[in-house]
C-alpha cells in the first residue's frame, strides 16, 4: 500500500513540475509583450467601452461595439485593477489566459497521451498564442474564451454526473465572450456520449449552460443593454459575418459540410477515445475560427488547443527525437497561418 502511494505521489510530483514548466516557459515567451503600451484597436474599443460603462453608460444602448457582453464585463473588471493607468493590467491577463490554456491543453492531453506528449501539446498551445505574429499580445475574444471552454471540456470527462452542470455553465460563459466557441463545442459529445449514464450527462450539460445564457441575458435585462443586443447588434453581427463570406453564405455552408464530412470520416475510422476526440474537435474548432474569413490573425486562436493536441497525438506514431518538439511548433504554426 505504501509502495504505490509513494509511486503516486512521485507521479504528482513530476505532472506538477512539467506544469511548472509549461507555465514558466509560456510566462517567459511573453514577458516582452508585458511592457507594451495600449495602441491595438480592439484593446482601445474594449478598454473605451468598459469605461463608458463604469461611467453609467449601458452597454449597446448608449455605448456601441458589435461583440458579446462578456468581453467588455471582463475589461470593466480590468479596469477597476488599475488598467486605465497601466495597461499591463490588460497584458498580464491576457498571460494568465494563455497560461491556462497551455495549463488545460496539457490537463486534456495527459488523459490519453504519455506526459512527454502531453507537454509537447501544452507548450504548443502556449507557445503559438504567444507569437506576436499570430497576434498573441493581445487580449482579444478568443483568448479570453478559451480558458473557460477548455475547462468545460475538461470538467466533461469528469466521472461525477453533477460535474456536467458545471461544464455546461462554462461553455455558455465562453459563448458569452465569443459566440462561434457554439460549433467547437460539438467536441463535449465525445464525454457525454461515452461516459455512463448518458442522458442524464446531457440533461445537466443542458441545463448549465441554459443557466449561464439565462444569467447574461438577465444581466443585459438589468443594464438596459437587451433591447438593444437585440435589435442593434444580432443584425450587424449578421450583416458582418455575410459581408466576410463575400455577400452571400454559400462558401460558409460549403466549409461547413467540408468540414462535417472530414468530422464523419475521422469519427467512422477513429478506434480510440482522443482520436475520436480530435476526430471532431479539430474540423469543429476550424469551423468556428473561419466563421467570418477575414484577414485577422488572432480568429486562429480558436483553433490552436485542437492543433496543438492533434499533432502531439500525430506525434505520438513517431519515435522520439530531439527535433520532434520543434518541427512540431513549426507544423503549428504553419497551420494556422
């Protein structure tokens, strides 16, 4: 009894440290950008509108900006931490963001990979959402919305039936932020499929994230900001997302059914759990980031946890080798550019 304790607490022991080791080494890539005064659009609509909020100015109704609500809760929060005078309140949450997706990245992969792998996957993530190049200095809407949908899938697997209440209400907190997280979350009928007690899984999944929905829309209710959401920016969200696919969403539904049938045949040929997993987690993922196919960078950060799990579990095939770490950052790369 004692032996395999001592075994077990050596396991946690190393997990503890390749996740220090993921974080320090993520923590490290982006301590240039910690420094980096506040000249990105996006960062100065999101900081402009929080500030007109905490001034009593409701969101939509008197202050404009086409995203969801989560975003600019977020910045307000932001700024009563001192983000007005020193914007790298704003960075450093957007280091804590991206620390934990490289954190949950590698929480999701060590259930099915060896942990060399499995850290190869978080430090990928960590590393891509932190290339200034596919804007990773910058707390945009998918950097914020990942950490709480991957905690969602992560919680999914969980063996408590209760725990899928929680994970329902973490994808709806990440639809509160970045709404096209609703296709990569196709991905949580994988546990909820394949774990015991199905339909219950799904009831409670159902019913956290109808919480969480009914939460913001109750918040908005309370702003005076629901009118006009809806009157004001589910029309302009449609008419941008139109305009994106060239006026007319014929190439939307065509990249859809692509991708759905790249899903099917990955399914129907999958004979593992996580190839199952990236099976539909991956086409489900590059769906939502190509929703509005525009020519910002940062829409790839949606993609990259599905990327950076499906390569190391590619890699998982191969021998290891010393050049295996970085051929497989430059294969990442390379795909979301």
């Amino acid at each position: 009894m004692n032996v395999w304790a001592g075994i077990e607490r050596s396991d946690r022991r190393r997990l503890g440290l390749t996740a220090l080791g993921i974080a320090v080494g993520t923590v490290a890539m982006r301590i240039p950008s910690l420094p980096e005064p506040a000249w990105y659009y996006d960062d100065g609509v999101f900081t402009t509108v929080a500030w007109a909020m905490s001034k009593g100015i409701p969101l939509y109704a008197g202050v404009y900006d086409l995203q969801p609500p989560g975003i600019y809760w977020l910045y307000r929060l932001l700024l009563a931490l001192g983000a007005r005078e020193h914007h790298f309140v704003v960075q450093i949450a957007a280091t804590i963001a991206v620390v934990a997706t490289a954190l949950l990245t590698f929480e999701i992969a060590r259930r099915w990979m060896p942990t060399r792998l499995a850290a190869l996957a978080g430090s990928l993530a960590g590393f891509a959402l932190s290339l200034p190049t596919l804007d990773g200095n910058f707390l945009n809407v998918e950097v914020a919305a990942l950490p709480f949908f991957l905690v969602s899938l992560l919680v999914a697997f969980s063996r408590p039936v209760l725990a899928t209440f929680v994970s329902g209400a973490l994808f709806g907190a990440a639809l509160a932020i970045r709404p096209s997280f609703a296709i990569d979350g196709l991905v949580l009928l994988v546990p909820l499929l394949t774990m015991e007690r199905r339909l219950a899984r799904m009831l409670l999944t159902g019913a956290g994230l109808v919480a969480a929905l009914a939460t913001v829309v109750s918040a908005l209710w309370v702003q005076g900001s629901l009118a006009a959401y809806l009157a004001i920016v589910v029309p302009s969200d449609h008419a941008y997302a139109l305009q994106a696919n060239g006026g007319t969403f014929a190439p939307l539904l065509v990249r859809l059914a692509a991708l759905g049938m790249v899903a099917a045949v990955g399914l129907a040929m999958a004979k593992s759990l996580p190839g199952r997993l990236v099976a539909l987690w991956l086409p489900a993922s590059l769906a939502g980031a190509s929703l509005t196919p525009l020519e910002y960078t940062h829409y790839s950060h949606e993609a990259i946890p599905s990327l950076a799990f499906a390569i190391a579990l590619g890699a998982s095939r191969l021998h290891w080798r010393w050049f295996i770490p970085p051929a497989a950052a430059v294969a990442l790369v390379v795909c979301a550019e």
